[in-house]
C-alpha cells in the first residue's frame, strides 16, 4: 500500500557519519518525511543516505521533475475541442 507524506526536510547532522580508514570524516545526510498535522497525522520516516546516495536521489527527483513538466497538460476551455 502506498502512503502519501505532505512535507519533507533534509537534515545534515554534524555527528551523524562514519569515520574513513585514512581519518576523514564521511557526513550523511537525513531525508525526513513528515505528515501534514491533524488527528490521523502518520509518525515520520526518515532515511539517511551517504553522499553518493543523496546526488544519486537527487538525480532521480530531478530526472522525474522534468518528465512531469513535460507530460503534464493545461485543460481546455469547455467548448474548445481542439484535438
């Protein structure tokens, strides 16, 4: 079953990450879903993602972003059928 979240936030938290074998410090970030409030407001989901996995999703959005815009029609006047 498919759950529709309202609102999002994307979190980077300092002490949140994993520490690299040459001491560098790899940050992650957190992608949090959020339900619109009210009486059957859904607890939040979160996930976080390294780096390469946050670029990768935001390639991914905005790849579907575009073909939306592309695909998504205005509607026509009643009475104008121009087909």
């Amino acid at each position: 079953m498919t759950e529709y979240l309202h609102t999002y936030n994307v979190v980077i938290d300092p002490e949140q990450g994993e520490q690299l074998p040459d001491g560098t410090w790899a940050q992650e970030v957190t992608l949090v879903l959020v339900d619109a409030p009210g009486p059957d407001c859904r607890r939040p989901v979160a996930v976080t993602l390294t780096p390469e996995q946050a670029r990768e999703l935001g390639f991914e959005l905005l790849a579907a972003a575009e073909h939306a815009a592309r695909t998504t029609t205005t509607p026509q006047p009643e009475g104008d059928d121009q087909r």
